[in-house]
C-alpha cells in the first residue's frame, strides 16, 4: 500500500453496545494501557471524567492515539446517548473512518441510526462490529438483517461465530479460512489460529460462497479468476474489499465480544486493510475567506498549513486545549498562526498528542493528524486556523438547536459573575449548551439537548468548577410561528437629537413549511429605497424574529417581503427603517395569527415483552403516538412521538414500570402547533 501508515478512526454506536469496553481493549491489545479498565468499575481509561466513571457512560470524546503492525491509529470514542450529539457530530467531521459497533442482541438500536446518519452526511467509511455474541438471544444474522434494513447498508461477513450465547467460543476468520480463538488466561492477548474443524465446515462454506458473491460484483478481474479457480487469492479479495469499503459501497463485518476479551485483534486488522488513510479520501472543501468561492483544499503535508478546530476542552492549567485536525502542511510548536475565522493572530504555545487524560509532547504536526494546541485564546469550535497567505475557511459545523431550558443560581450572590465565567468557558467547550441573562427576570437560563445533558453540566460546575448552584424546573424553549398571511405598512416618525426620523414599510408576512426556516426578499427596486436602507429593513425583521411574536420565543418558519416603501433623503436614516421594520414585523405577524409551537421528540423505547403494555400506555397518558413496535428476540422496540413538556421525569417511570429493564432514547424531531393538553 502506497499510504501513510496512519488511521483516524471514530467508535461509534448507541449507548451501552460496548464502545468503551471495545476501546478499552484495543488500549490494552496495542500496549496503550498496562491493564483493561471497566466501565461497570468505573476505571475505563477513555471514561477519564468523574461523572463518566460515576455514571457508566462516554460524555465527552476522548482523544488516544495506539500503534498496531506499524501502524499510527487515532482513535476518537464517542458518546452514544443522543444527549450528546453535538460530541458524535464533531468527531465524525474530522474522521477517516469509523467502527460501529452493534449489540448482537438488540441490533441497530436508535442512536446507532442516528449516528449512522450522520456519518453518511460527512461520507465516512465504516466497518462493523457485532459486540456481545455472549449474551442470550444474541443473534448475528438479525443483525446484518437490521443494516441491511434499517440503515441502508451493505453488510458483508468477513467473520462468522462460532456459537451464540453461552457456547460462542470463537469466530471463522472467512477471508483468510481458519478458526480463531481466544486464551482466556492471558486475558484474550494470546490468540489461536487453526483450521476449519469438521463440524464447522459447512457454515464456514455457506458463508465464504455468499462473502465471495458480494465481492466479485465490484471486480470483473476478480470474477474472472473466481470463475476460472473456484476461489480467489487473500490479497485480491481484500484489495477489492479495501476499494469498496472506502467507496461506502460494503461495510465489512465482524464479530465478538469484548467483555471477553474476544474479537478485537481482527478488528485492530480490519481498521488497517479497509479504512482509508488519509490521503487516500478525496480534497476536502473549503471556502475562500473573503469571497466565498469554494476551494480543494489537497491532503498534503507539502502545502501552506490548514487545520480545523473540532474541540475545545479548558484545562484549570493550561488553559484552553483545542483539538485540531490537521487537513495540510504542518504546524510547530511556538509558532504563529491565524485563526481565518476570527482574523486573529495565535499562538502555537504547545503541541499535544492526548492518550484520554494523559499527553506527550510533540514538536510538529504535519497533515492528516489529530493533536491538541495549548495557547489559543480566541479559538471556538469550528475554527479554521492556518497562515495569512493563505486564508481558507473549512466547511463550518451545524448544530441543533437546544430545547431544554432551566434557571441556575449560585448558593451565594458574590459566586454569580464566577458562575456566569463557568457558564461561558461550558458554552465555548459545547456548541449544543447556551447561556443567557433573562432581561425580564435576571435569572441566568441555561438551555441543552436534554435533561442528562443540562444535569452532567451542572454536576461539572459543582464538582469540576467547586461551585455550589441550584437550578429551578426544567423549561421547555417554544417557538412561534403565524398560521396565514397578512400586509401591514407602518410608519416610524422620531425627533433625535433635533433631527427628524422617518420611515414607511409595508410589509407582506406569510408561513413556510415547517423546518424551512425564515426567509427575507424585498421586492422594492432600489430607486425606491436603496440598499442601505433596504438592508436596516432586514435587520430590523431579523431582530424582530429573534425576540417572538406574543410571547417572546424566537419566531420561525415566516416568509418576509419587503412589498413598499417610502423614502425622504431630507429625513431617512438607517435607524429609522431598522426601528420600522421591527415594528412593522410585529403589527403583520399580529395579524396573520400568532401560534405557539412546541418541541416534538422522537422517543424509542427498548422494552422488555412483559412491559409492553405498561410502556405504550405510559407513552399515550403523555400524549404520545405510538408509530410503530418491532419484536427482537428479547426485546420489544417501540417507536413514538411525543411532547418535551410531557415526558419530564420520564426515566423515572420508565425504570418503574419495567423494574429497571427497559431503556430509551429520545431527540428532537421538529415542532409543532401546542395542543391544549400538553
């Protein structure tokens, strides 16, 4: 292989399918960590956060690096609960590839779908792991099944069990045609290959046919040989795999289970044969920073420097880390470079590959890798840093909004500006949390994905920050919206200063479809009005929008045109038609029919059969739908709909109901008009 011998690589799955515990033994395989951390005892190495260890689940996206059969792996362990989406959509931009791994039990679980999805919008190659072939009622083939239906996807066995449940004791490596099996005495690190046995022979037959089947279809070449031979050569058949897995073409599967310290070493291979380096994936796109014109920016450490910043995480010590990926060139410890973003001038201070919480320094980075520069000071998520010459803004991120809001107080009035710092230095870490002074109240609100995500961040200001703070009811962040349209012409008439100011809009308002956003044209010639002022016009309309209709929240999906106008050089100014669009908005939108919108959420439960009775009435007394309900082997998957304001507290009576066995996620689906009942 003519490639760098470097992977970037994201594990990514819904929660509790065992990303973790898989990371956990790829540290301990490649020699990264002298022992295999749990998650169940709270001293998984990635899991590095007290409440991660606290709470048996990834929060943030720890960075590591590993090395296996020469080879630099980069390795990102993602969050899987849907609270933190804003952590999964950050590392998928900057990955190469991905791991997905799967529950041989429950399949492709909710937030394995949603994750998946969003791999697909940054194009990222994937392979597959069916994690816990242990466990009772797992079942390999339902779940190849569940890729095949519900993402997509191409799934192709590279690997087959041998057994389930209590009886798995190993896997049929079908590429290479032997068994492997593992030494439960050196913890998994010694490995046995052997031949096919008889009894298994048949299975590892049927399966290598339908293996070989998939490939030939992407290589007449390989067809050929296979007509003619039978077979087909190990390094053409991973060749072609290679090529198609990087194409998002297949996704290579295998199987396991970690707990067991079984299956990660062919996995480690599997990173290696078919996930790309990165010079091997297209020029990624960017746009020239005064004129918006796209650019290829070329993954080569021969060009002018170009990183992205993807994570920002403060360090009471050094400050700001910023998690860079590096697309071109090569940056060096204490030098100067240019935040494109900002049109600022940093500093390079340090240069640090992380292993979770630990770091070594290095001088260089070149492109292609993942480091962390300390010393940044007005660095965000998403930035684009590099060199003067040359200014190339990388593709932004886009994150949903927040729709869960609550009050937060210091115990004490004198910690309230140190808590409103903390809140700053959280919001500048996670694009996804907002915090803001309520001008009505003076209460501090701060908004989130969900109520885990706002509780893990206040428990970080309490025990990260040693700040004491209470916080008030959750609150649910409505929208407004009008139901039709509606013409208002207003007219601004002020003295200021002794000068008059005057202004004449008239304003047509109409609703879009929900989840299009807002719009502004003008439909005024500028002889009429000209720019400038056609331009207060929208500011003050945007404005408008942003502080609501009757209520206060942020008002959307609301076409704005600018339809007349009238205009006095002696008395116009820019003021005035900013203050007259404002005001004209809210006069339109008063007369198209204020509506109250609320957040709607996707709500997928895992229940146990029993409980299912119990579960779907409990999501029907919250004035959920019911869309659909899917029979695993032991669990049932409910599929709802359902408002945020109603299903507060609804982990509580979930675990209730179903003695504690039945799991749920929930997103964001869009919003809707409020029911009087909910």
């Amino acid at each position: 292989m003519n490639v760098t011998k470097r992977r970037n690589i994201g594990i990514m799955a819904h929660i509790d399918a065992g990303k973790t515990t898989t990371t956990e033994r790829i540290l301990f395989y490649t020699g990264k960590s002298h022992r295999i951390g749990e998650v169940d005892q709270g001293s998984a190495v990635m899991d590095w956060m007290e409440q991660e260890q606290d709470r048996g689940i990834t929060i943030t996206s720890a960075a590591t690096t590993c090395f296996w059969k020469d080879h630099q792996i980069n390795i990102i362990d993602t969050p899987g609960h849907v609270d933190f989406t804003a952590e999964v959509e950050r590392s998928l931009r900057v990955l190469d590839g991905a791991v997905a791994v799967f529950d041989a039990v429950g399949g492709v679980e909710p937030q394995s779908e949603t994750v998946w999805r969003q791999a697909d919008t940054y194009e990222v190659p994937r392979i597959a792991y069916v994690n816990k072939m242990d466990r009772v009622g797992a079942d390999f083939e339902s779940v190849l099944a569940d890729i095949r239906g519900k993402l997509g996807a191409h799934p192709v066995a590279v690997q087959v069990p041998i057994g389930r449940e209590d009886t798995f004791t190993g896997v049929i490596d079908l590429l290479a045609m032997e068994e492997i099996h593992w030494d439960p005495e050196s913890l998994g690190f010694e490995m046995t290959k052997q031949p096919i046995t008889a009894e298994n022979e048949e299975l590892a037959s049927t399966w290598r046919e339908k293996l070989l089947d998939d490939i030939t279809t992407y290589s007449d070449e390989l067809t050929e040989v296979y007509l003619e031979t039978g077979d087909v050569p190990l390094d053409d058949l991973i060749a072609v795999l290679r090529t198609a897995t990087i194409a998002r073409e297949i996704v290579p599967v295998y199987c396991g289970a970690s707990l067991r310290n079984m299956g990660v070493q062919p996995l480690l291979d599997g990173v290696i044969n078919f996930l790309p380096a990165p010079e091997e994936l297209p020029p990624i796109v960017g746009h020239h920073a005064k004129t918006e014109e796209e650019v290829p920016v070329e993954r080569s450490a021969d060009g002018p420097p170009l990183a992205l910043i993807f994570k920002i995480q403060t360090d009471r010590e050094a400050g700001l880390l910023c998690f860079i990926r590096v697309y071109s060139g090569s940056f060096k410890a204490g030098s100067a470079v240019m935040n494109i973003d900002k049109k600022k001038k940093e500093r390079v201070n340090r240069l640090l590959r992380m292993h979770a919480a630990r770091s070594e320094q290095l001088q260089t980075i070149e492109a292609g890798d993942i480091a962390v520069v300390v010393g940044m000071k007005f660095a965000q998520t998403g930035d684009t840093i590099g060199t003067e010459a040359k200014q190339v803004i990388l593709e932004r991120m886009h994150f949903p909004e927040p729709v869960i809001s609550v009050a937060i107080e210091p115990k004490t009035l004198s910690d309230r500006d140190r808590l409103k710092q903390i809140l700053e230095q959280l919001a500048l870490e996670d694009p996804t949390f907002t915090a803001r002074e309520d001008s009505d109240t003076g209460e501090l609100i701060i908004s989130g994905m969900g109520e885990l995500h706002l509780d893990v961040l206040v428990t970080r200001i309490v025990k990260d920050y040693g700040l004491e703070a209470r916080i008030g009811r959750p609150q649910v962040t409505y929208r407004e919206s009008i139901a039709s349209r509606a013409e208002h012409t207003e007219v601004f008439e002020r003295v200021l200063a002794g000068k008059e100011n005057v202004a004449t809009v008239t304003l047509s308002v109409e609703p879009q479809t929900r989840g299009e956003g807002n719009s502004f044209e003008s439909l005024v010639p500028e002889h009429v009005l000209p720019k400038e002022f056609q331009e207060a016009v929208r500011r003050g309309v945007e404005g408008s929008l942003a502080s609501g209709i009757a209520v206060g929240y942020p008002a959307i999906d609301i076409k704005v045109i600018l339809t007349g106008a009238a205009y006095d050089e002696a008395t116009a100014t820019p003021f005035a038609y900013e203050a007259c669009g404002a005001m004209c908005l809210d006069a339109a939108c008063t007369k198209a029919g204020p509506l109250l919108l609320e957040p709607i959420m996707k709500v997928d439960v895992m229940s146990p059969n029993e409980f299912m009775g119990e579960v779907i009435q409990g999501i029907t007394m919250r004035g959920g739908i019911v869309n659909s309900v899917e029979s695993k082997p032991a669990v049932e998957h409910i599929r709802a709909s359902a408002p945020l304001a109603a299903m507060f507290g609804y982990s509580t009576a979930l675990r209730s109901v179903s003695q504690g066995r039945a799991t749920y996620a929930m997103e964001f689906s869009h919003f809707e008009k409020k029911s009087s009942t909910s």
